[in-house]
C-alpha cells in the first residue's frame, strides 16, 4: 500500500483528501507529499473506499466514482498503514479540512484518532504572502496561479504535492523554515522533530 521507495523520516508531509460526498468521514483518496531535508518531494496516493454513495458534484469534481474504488482498501486499513509513517513528522494541510475528515472518518469507523502534528500551509500563505488577503486570497486556485506552480486541482497527491510547495516557496521567500514561519504567526510550532533547518537565521 506505501510505496517501498520512500526515505523516512521526512522533515514534513503534506497530506490531501478527497471525499465521495458532502460527508466529511467519506474519503476516497487520499494524497501525501513527502518532503525531505534537500526539499524533494515524494509523492504517493490511494484510493480509498468510501462505503458511502458518491454524489454526482463530487465525482464531477474529481473524477473519482464507485467504479474506481470497488477494490481499494476501506478506511480502517488505510489509516493502519499510512498512521505510523504520518506520526513521525509535521502533516502540512492546506486549511483544516483534511484533518477534520480523518477524525470524522475514525469516528465513523469507531477508531482512535491517531496522534498527528498538523500544521497548516494557508497560515504559513499569509505570513509569506499578506499582499494576497483581498487579493485572489490563499487558496490553493490562487497560489497555483500567483507562484505558477504546476498540479491538477483536485486530485488528492496532486494538491498534497502543491501544499508542500507553498511551505517550500514560503520558506524560500521569507528566509525562515515553516516552523519560524507559524512561531512568528502565533501559531503553535510543531513539536521537536528530526529536521535540517539550522541553516534558516532566526526572526529578529
């Protein structure tokens, strides 16, 4: 299920979901972008059957119907595979959404939450990026346009691979790693993790 050419412990992963309905437990793919200390990113996704009705808006949003999930692992087996890997570094979210969907996917399933860092890339946007607020805004339709980034809208490994590009173009911009970003912001840093960031100059 997780490709055996991934290079744990990655300094973050970007993580992405897309949903068979308007129910937010109702994942049927879901997307990482592994992002190392050099900044290459490996990207992987799967689909992820729902047991739930797709309706017609969001299959017409993403592409993806009963048909093509009929084989793939339901959630239970997806989040046992993908959790150890996700908990051992930040999991960059473009907005709260795909966090929001993992708890309510575990509720519905009657699992335990797993316990993940998430941090999320719209914050960093705005630190890196406040001339946007009013202005095409931080999402990621607009970003993709304003830092000419390359990805399908809507696929789950697409969009996770574009949010771990926003924290790479924010860090770029600003001089800062993710973690000085969100620590300048107010927001809560992420916990102590294996990282090579030491060459970013503290904010003054």
């Amino acid at each position: 299920m997780i490709p055996d050419d991934l290079r744990p412990p990655y300094r973050f992963i970007a993580f992405d979901v897309e949903t068979a309905n308007r129910n937010a437990h109702s994942i049927c793919q879901v997307g990482l972008a592994c992002v190392d200390d050099w900044g290459q990113i490996d990207t992987f996704s799967l689909l992820v059957d729902p047991a739930e009705p797709f309706s017609d808006f969001n299959t017409q949003l993403h592409g993806i119907d009963a048909k093509a999930c009929r084989d793939a692992p339901q959630f239970p087996e997806v989040i046992a595979a993908l959790a150890p890997l996700m908990a051992r570094q930040p999991i960059v979210q473009h907005s709260s959404f795909d966090q929001r969907a993992v708890a309510a996917a575990c509720g519905w399933h009657g699992l335990e939450v797993p316990d993940l860092h998430w941090v999320d890339s719209v914050t960093i946007a705005r630190r890196a990026w406040p001339e946007f607020k009013g202005n095409g805004g931080h999402g990621l339709g607009h970003l993709k346009q304003a830092l000419s980034l390359q990805f399908q809208h809507h696929d789950a490994g697409e969009d996770a691979r574009a949010a771990a590009q926003v924290v790479l173009c924010a860090e770029e911009k600003t001089g800062h790693s993710f973690v000085e970003i969100l620590a300048k912001q107010g927001a809560k840093p992420p916990r102590e993790w294996h990282s090579a960031t030491a060459y970013y100059e503290p904010f003054e």
